[in-house]
C-alpha cells in the first residue's frame, strides 16, 4: 500500500524529521522561524484592503479613460469633486455635520486634497535648422535636466512674486521614499503644490468648483506640463486602515497620455508602532533577531571553512540573498515608521500632508517580502534533503542545469531575433508591441498560447501569418518540447541512482540476515562517482565491523577493495538494467494481450495460462 512500508512518504517523514534527523535541532528552529515569518505575511494583508482599494477605484475609476487637459479639468469638476467632497444624501438632503468629509461617504479625509505638477523647461531641447522658422519651443521629456522649477502665472498684488511656487518633497513633509514610479518616468515627490479647500462643510463643494475654475483660468495647466498628480489621504475607522490615493496624468514628448490611479492601503500600525498590536511587533522583532543569528552562523560557517570550502555549497549563494532581502525589507519597514514620525496625524483640514512617501515604503517592504517568501520557503528543502522524496526535486535540477543553461542560450537567440522582427513589423500599431519590453513579454504569453492573431494579421497580412506560424513551430512545438525531454532526462538521471541504491539497500539486508554482523550502508544520489565512494563505504563498514566482532574474515587490502567496489558497481548497474528491461517487457505482453479478444489474439493462444503478474 502506498502509506505503508520504508519507502512511504509517511516513513520518510516521521524518519527524516524525528528519528533520523542529522540536523533535528537546526531544522526545528528554521521550521518555526517559516512559521513565524508565514504570519506577518498574512497579518501584512487582508480582505478589508482589497475591498476599499476595489471601492476607491471604482468611484474614480473614469479617470483612467481621460486622453487630454481638458478631460482632466472635466473629470475633476464633474466626478472628483462630487466623489471627495460630498454634501448631500442620494435624495438632495444635505448631510450632518459629522458625515461631511467622508470620501465616497465612507472613509475619513485626513487633510486637505494636493494638485501637484511636474514641468519641463522650454528649451529643453534642440530644434535643427531647418525647422527653426516653424517653431522656436521644445519640450523634452521629463528628467533632472529639463525640469523647470521657476515660478510661474501672474503676479501677486503687483509685486515681483509669481503665483505658482515651487515645492521641494522636503518642504511637503516627505523625507524618505518620496518618489513615484509611473508608466513613462520615476517622479520625485517635488513640484508645484495646490491644495483645495477640505473644510468638512456643506460649502466646500462649492469652494472646490470654484478653486478649479480659477487654477483653470490662471492657465495653471500649460504645454510645459508633463506630469499632474491629484493627492490626498483617508481614513477607515472601522478596518484601521489608512489608504494614500493618487491619480496620475503622465504626458510625454511624443504626445502619449498615461492616466494610472494608485491607492495604497496601510495599517496604522505599519505607520505608528504604538498602534500596532504587541505580538505582530514581536513577531517582527523575532523574525530580524533569528536572520541576525543565521547571519553570524553564516560567518563563523565561513570562517571555519574557508573562503573555497564555504563557497563551494550552493546553499550558502542562497541564504545570503535571503538574508540581504531581509535587511532591504526591513530597512523600508523603519523608514516607513521614521517618516511617519514627523506627520501630523491627523492633519488639519486645511493642510496638505504628504503621506505617499511612507506609504511608498511600506509597499517596497511588502514586495521585497513577497519576493524573500519563495526563498524562505524553498530553503526548507535545505534543512530536510536527507529525506529522499525532497532531496528529488534538487536533484532534478542539477542533474539537468547544465543542459538547461545550453537550451536557454538557444532560446534567447532565438527569442530575441523574433523580439526584432515582431517589434519592427507592429511597433507602430500594436501596444503589445511598441517596446522592446513589452514585445518580450508579449512573445513570452504567445509561447504559452496567449495571442491576437486578429490584429497581427490586421496590420500586416502578409508578413503577420508567416512570422505567427514560423515563431509557434519553433517555440511551442520544439523548444518547449526540448525543454521538457531536458527535465525529464535529468529525472531519468536521478530515479536510476535512487534504483542503485535501493538494490544497494536489499543486498545489505540480505547480507545481515545471514552474517552475524550489523551492515551500514551510507547511500548518495549526487552522481557515479560519489555513488562508487558509497559502495566503498560500504565494504569498508561491513567488513570493518565483522573484524571488530571476531569474525573469521580475510584482511583485505586497498587494491583487492577497490576491485570488489568496482565489481559490485557493475553488478548493480546490470540488476537496474535488468529491472527496467522486465518492466518494459511487462508493458508490451501486457498491450499484446489487451488487443483482440478470443481467437482473434495469437499470443493468448500461444500462452493462454500466462500469469500476468510475473512481470509486473
């Protein structure tokens, strides 16, 4: 039965874990270590995040279809004013005094709502000559280089003083990750800052289509503007969570608009650590105290070992990137917590707080997370690879990296041939197309089967087809395929050496039960040349311990052995061979007897009293 007997999961488990663990107490620890960090994982998220994400998207979910200025003046004055700002119930009533500031009516505004705007000088770029009589304005894209940070609009009461000013991030109250990566560019958190009124007032609405209307006749928006961003912050009582929203207007040189609405949700403990719960700080705190502990063993390891012998074990490469992963998520985790320190929490109504910047670093702890949970989890099989069903997998892919490494440099040349020739032929035309990254990962998805065959044979009827069926023969139907038969024959690879050992395993019983001796045999799966030192070992140890034990045995020497070791290989090698031979024999009686019933089949006729069972 498949639960029963010494090679069962069951047995391997129970065995390798408890009663034939080399490494019981270092295993044990780790497995607490993954049980602890697999719970700020899951404290990290929840249900209720997604819910008021999924809500704040949806009632600003229109922003995502404007393709100019003048559609983001109108969406402002039209849907994001009655969004933020409400001040009546569905039937027209005016709403109490205590449910006004309610984004969407549900969730808390802390602080006033910040435009914000990124521009671009006006001779960012060179004109040619030629051109020089058409237009003498050129406006590059956004960058470091090109940004205009001078003040601009109309005089204050006649003074010198423009109207719009220029704000640093540090001057908005941000002081650690104040940046924004959009779909063109990554955006620092500076730029030229406009709050609207906020006041929880049945008049704010008004205050607000009034404010619009006068930044929109002040020409606030112009031809120099590359990016805008619409800020603001809110706050749910009930799921304690705060969530920064930003809505995002890119625009580059070459006239594309991006529109991109993000909204961030965080736990105010994730901003406060005195409004966090005690145990998901310790059990952070734990988390960093143990990759403390594994870092130093990691050293004295590499001390005592030295700089070759430590790095020979591939298991070391990979604990050290979890553990500088830990210490970048952890660095995003405390910035988050120091940027928070200096916010007013919550702010005035009239006042702009930048809460993005905090916010920002708790998503960047979040990713790194994510990305550190596969290794966290994988480097289980370091601890238990004693056991013979986990110490598989790793196997598997050693034995076939070599080949997989050569096939990738095939794939890559041949992928990247196609990224040209999809990239020049619908770069112009198909979105999946217009970079080079998106038609590497375009090609990526039509290799899974995942295509628009429509528009490529649209935008190019006669070239399109051809590169379609040229690109799926080779990839999906020969490549892929190659892959797999690589796979497969590493996993060939490692059955064999696990079918040698099992023989190994049943000669030694055999031997037991008639020599009055006790037999050890110290199996590995890592290749022929360390599975022939394992039949060495063998010998060794079973004749050492019949000496030991006064038995009447020959001394041996070193020669003789390594002849009895080699014969022994041999031996093994012909029984694999002749197992694997009686189970494909096994399978072509067994489909011979399954064709044709009765007469009709000659071999049941020529051996009607086979029993089956002799070969399988």
């Amino acid at each position: 039965p498949a639960g029963e007997g010494h090679g069962s999961i069951r047995h391997q488990l129970t065995t390798g874990i408890f009663s034939s663990n080399p490494k019981f107490w270092e295993s044990m620890s780790y497995l607490v270590f993954v049980a602890v960090f697999t719970w700020v994982v899951f404290n990290s998220q929840g249900e209720a995040a997604f819910m008021m994400v999924n809500d704040i998207f949806t009632a600003l979910s229109s922003f995502e279809a404007i393709t100019s200025i003048a559609d983001w003046w109108t969406f402002h004055d039209k849907v994001f004013s009655a969004v933020v700002f409400p001040n009546t119930w569905y039937n027209g009533q005016d709403l109490d005094k205590q449910l006004l500031g309610n984004v969407n009516g549900k969730y808390a505004l802390m602080g006033a709502v910040g435009l914000r705007q990124q521009r671009v000088k006006t001779d960012s770029c060179k004109i040619r000559d030629r051109f020089q009589s058409v237009t003498n304005l050129c406006l590059e894209d956004m960058s470091s280089s090109t940004e205009d940070r001078a003040p601009y609009g109309s005089p204050i009461g006649g003074s010198t003083l423009l109207t719009y000013q220029y704000k640093t991030a540090a001057e908005l109250g941000c002081r650690v990750g104040c940046v924004y990566s959009g779909y063109f560019k990554i955006y620092h958190g500076g730029g030229f800052v406009e709050p609207l009124p906020s006041a929880r007032s049945n008049m704010t609405l008004t205050k607000v289509k009034t404010r619009l209307d006068d930044l929109k006749a002040g020409l606030w928006v112009d031809e120099q503007t590359r990016v805008l961003f619409t800020e603001f912050t809110v706050y749910n009582i009930q799921t304690d969570l705060v969530a920064t929203v930003t809505l995002s207007l890119e625009m580059n040189a070459a006239g594309g608009i991006a529109p991109f609405i993000k909204v961030l949700p965080i736990k105010i403990g994730h901003l406060f650590p005195s409004e966090g719960s005690i145990t998901s700080m310790a059990a952070e705190g734990l988390i960093l105290l143990m990759v403390l502990a594994y870092t130093l063993q990691a050293l004295w390891d590499w001390r005592k070992l030295g700089w070759k012998g430590y790095w020979a074990n591939g298991w070391h490469y990979f604990d050290w990137v979890n553990f500088f992963l830990f210490y970048v998520a952890f660095s995003f985790r405390y910035s988050a917590m120091i940027n928070a320190a200096e916010l007013t929490i919550p702010p005035p109504d009239t006042t702009f707080v930048y809460i993005s910047g905090a916010g920002n670093s708790v998503e960047m702890w979040k990713n790194v997370m994510a990305a550190n949970s596969f290794m966290t989890w994988f480097k289980i099989f370091k601890y238990f690879s004693h056991i013979p069903f986990m110490a598989r997998l790793i196997n598997v892919l050693a034995a076939a990296s070599e080949d997989a490494f050569a096939f990738l440099i095939c794939l890559g040349v041949v992928l990247f041939g196609f990224i040209l020739t999809f990239y020049l032929t619908y770069g112009s035309y198909i979105y999946e197309f217009s970079t080079l990254t998106q038609t590497t990962f375009t090609l990526f998805r039509l290799m899974l089967g995942d295509w628009d065959f429509a528009s490529m044979q649209k935008y190019n009827s006669v070239l399109g087809p051809v590169y379609f069926v040229l690109f799926t023969c080779l990839t999906m139907f020969m490549l892929l395929n190659m892959f797999v038969a690589i796979i497969m024959e590493g996993y060939d690879k490692v059955t064999s050496e696990e079918e040698k050992v099992s023989v190994i395993q049943f000669v030694t019983k055999k031997l037991a039960s008639v020599l009055p001796v006790e037999i050890e045999v110290h199996p590995t799966n890592q290749g022929s040349d360390n599975q022939n030192q394992g039949d060495k070992d063998f010998h060794s140890n079973a004749f050492g311990r019949m000496e030991s034990q006064g038995a009447n045995v020959q001394t041996i020497d070193n020669a003789k052995m390594d002849k009895i070791g080699e014969d022994m290989e041999l031996v093994l090698a012909a029984l694999v061979d002749f197992r694997k031979d009686l189970r494909s024999m096994a399978k072509r009686v067994s489909a011979l007897s399954d064709t044709g019933t009765g007469a009709e089949n000659p071999r049941k006729k020529l051996a009607p009293d086979r029993d089956p069972g002799f070969f399988e």
